[in-house]
C-alpha cells in the first residue's frame, strides 16, 4: 500500500507550539486526526470553574483547530495529575509516568482509526512520547515523524556540566534515567524521519549518532497577535535611575537557560541604571542577596496568556541559553519589537547588529558589556525595533511544505 500524504495523525501532549504542527496540515485539509491529553473549548463545562482551578488547561484549545477531528483526554488526564499528586511522584518519575499514560491513551484510539483506514498514514509525535505509538504504527505499516523538541543527550551533558561547576545553584534538578533515554534512542531509531527546529539541535543529534539524512530542518512558525502588530515602542533619550533600562529575562528559571550568567551580569552592573526583570518558574537555589537585590524583580511563574504584559513593559529580551531546540520566546520577543540578547545555542532568529546581538560566550561579563553599551548608546534601540526577522511571519503554508517533504 502507498502512503497517503493527506492522511496525517498528529499526537501531541500539551499546547506545544500552540499547535502549529496540526493547525497547519489540517488549514490544508492534510490533518485526518489530531490526539491530545486535554482539550478545552470555549463550551466546555470546566470553564465554569473558577478562574484559578485547571489555569493551564484552559490554554489547551485553538479556534483554527474546532472544526478538525480532535480526541482528547482532558477528565482521565485530571484523574491521573490527582493520582500523582496523591502518590506525591515528582520529578522524573512523574514525566516518563505521563508520557507513557499518555501512549496507552492513544493507542486505544490508533486501533479503532486503523480499523476504517484505506492507506496507511504518516503519524506524527514529539519526542519522548512516541515509542510505543511508532511501535503500533510501524507494525501497521505506517510512515512515523518525530517531533524533536529538544537537542536530546547531548544537551541533557551540557547541563550536568554546568551543574557541577555551579552546585550552589543545584535545586532539585536531577539528570534523566537511563530508561528515558533508551525510551528515545529507540523512538529515533523507530522514526522514518526526525523534525528539529534548529541547526544547533542538527548538530547535536548528529553528534549522538543519529542518521543525518533522517534529520529535517524546520524551524518554529510563530504568527504574531494583532495587538503586537499594532503596538508602537518608545524609548526614552537616556536611561537613568529614574527609568531604568529593563531587561527582560523569561522562561524556566534553570541553569541550561543561563541564569547564571544573568546572575553574574547584575552584579557587574551594579550601581547602573538597569533592571532584570524575570519571569519564570524558579527551579534553582537564588542566593538571598539576590533575592532581594535592588536591580531585580522577581516575577515568578505565569500562564502564556500572561506573558504579553511584560514583552511591553521591557526594553531588551534576554536569551542566554546554554542550550534549546529553537526557542520560541525569541520570536514573541521579536514580534512585540523587543531587540534581543541571546547565545549561538538555539534557533536562528537574531542576525547579530541588525535586531539584536549574539553572545560570543554565554558569560555575565559579556551581558553586561553589551548592556552597558546600549546604556551609552541608546539610539541603537530605536534602529532595531523595526527590523524584522523572515521567521517572523512565516506562515502555515511553509510549515505544511515542509512537513510534506519529510515523506518524500
């Protein structure tokens, strides 16, 4: 039997990419299933709970998506998040749990799909949660497509380094099982074809030994919201105590993001007029003195649909990632004007003077070289803000383009 390239299933755990990947096969009428842990529609029943009940779930939805046929898991996946919590499994454990509840979920559903199929289809899904779908896929005679969300081990070891050299900053982090990284290795393997999002993720796999001509290059489609596209950004004449120069730091607050560095940067700028701004789960150990440092503003975690306030308010977006698979904050960062600070180790997006400016090393002295020349120049904000990078409005034609020629 040949393929059907207008027969894809899309499994996806999560709003991952605020579902770029099914919006765009089913916007070209390619997307025959689209199977996820939770689904919340503007009718569902759980929005009549209160607003700080399920907060994350009710982003688990998109109107472009309505119309397609979608299965999810939304009541077994609160009975399972209640279930952990109960049996107080954290950490490890409890992801590799979800991912694999998460697989005997759609498996069920895979077999009834299978049984009305007349070609067999490309099944799509991201990365530690898909072994046990290509399993079923690949016995069925389907093409499989890995969405690779991340470098994979290579970046699992640039961060144990980092947690050595800084083990004040260890928290709870704990580096993964061997059980999860087998789990991978046999998915890549399984895999007829491999999505990453950057070069740098390229790079690393290959570096694993994974087969370069599996491998395909897509970065992330990012459309930017109206009102982004709307906004105008002002600067000041001059920085001063008064109106600080704020940078913007969001994300996981983790070492593999490069919070030292950030860390080391306010103390080199000390005295400045300058102020961090992060936004983010922290998951490290925050000396106490930088706690309550008088240049910083700790924000703490917020839902997606919060992040907007703060892309606004800053004037720089920070990105010293040691390592990610692209980065997607780049280019919300980008969409709301915000030139960028950020290291070679992730997606393409800042070209290096024209709409921001790459770290050589991902070092606080070089954040803070970099911040204070914009506070000496600061006229050099104004010329960045209207550079816009190609990625930016990439559209869901390019990605459907792309995601077709990982099948020929």
């Amino acid at each position: 039997m040949s393929i059907a390239s207008d027969n894809w299933i899309c499994c996806q755990i999560g709003a991952r990419e605020n579902y770029a990947i099914p919006r765009a096969l089913h916007q070209h009428r390619q997307l025959a299933n689209f199977i996820t842990d939770a689904w919340v529609s503007p009718h569902s029943g759980l929005n009549l709970l209160p607003k700080n009940l399920l907060a994350n779930l009710r982003e688990r939805y998109h109107p472009d998506l309505e119309p397609a046929s979608v299965t999810s898991f939304t009541n077994s996946l609160i009975q399972f998040e209640l279930s952990q919590k109960l049996q107080k499994t954290t950490g490890w454990e409890k992801v590799i749990a979800r991912n694999q509840w998460f697989q005997r979920k759609a498996i069920k559903v895979l077999k009834s799909i299978s049984e009305n199929l007349t070609h067999p289809p490309i099944l799509f899904s991201y990365s530690y949660a898909a072994l046990e779908l290509f399993k079923f896929a690949k016995q069925q005679g389907w093409y499989t497509v890995l969405g690779q969300i991340d470098p994979g081990i290579e970046e699992e070891k640039i961060v144990a380094q980092e947690y050595d050299k800084y083990p004040q900053y260890r928290g709870n982090w704990q580096p993964a099982p061997n059980q999860y990284w087998q789990s991978w290795q046999e998915e890549c393997n399984i895999a007829d074809a491999i999505v990453v999002n950057s070069h740098w993720s390229r790079q690393l796999l290959e570096k694993t030994g994974i087969e370069s001509q599996k491998i395909h290059l897509i970065p992330l489609v990012y459309t930017p919201p109206e009102t982004a596209n709307q906004f105008i950004r002002i600067y000041p004449e001059s920085f001063s105590q008064e109106r600080p120069l704020r940078v913007l730091f969001l994300g996981q607050v983790i070492l593999r993001k490069g919070i030292v560095a950030v860390l080391d940067a306010v103390q080199f700028l000390e005295g400045y007029p300058v102020e961090f701004w992060i936004v983010g789960s922290q998951q490290i150990d925050i000396p106490p003195h930088l706690q309550n440092h008088p240049q910083m503003r700790w924000i703490g975690h917020v839902n997606r649909s919060e992040t907007a306030q703060y892309y606004q308010m800053a004037d720089i977006f920070l990105f010293p990632t040691l390592s990610d698979g692209f980065g997607l904050t780049q280019l919300e960062a980008q969409a709301w004007k915000l030139p960028i600070i950020t290291s070679r180790c992730c997606g393409e997006v800042v070209k290096n003077g024209i709409n921001g400016w790459i770290l050589e090393e991902v070092k606080g002295e070089e954040i803070a070289h970099l911040t204070k020349n914009i506070l000496e120049n600061p006229d050099k904000l104004k010329s960045l803000i209207n550079n816009s990078n190609s990625l930016l409005d990439s559209n869901n034609l390019n990605l459907f383009q792309s995601m077709q020629s990982c099948i020929r």
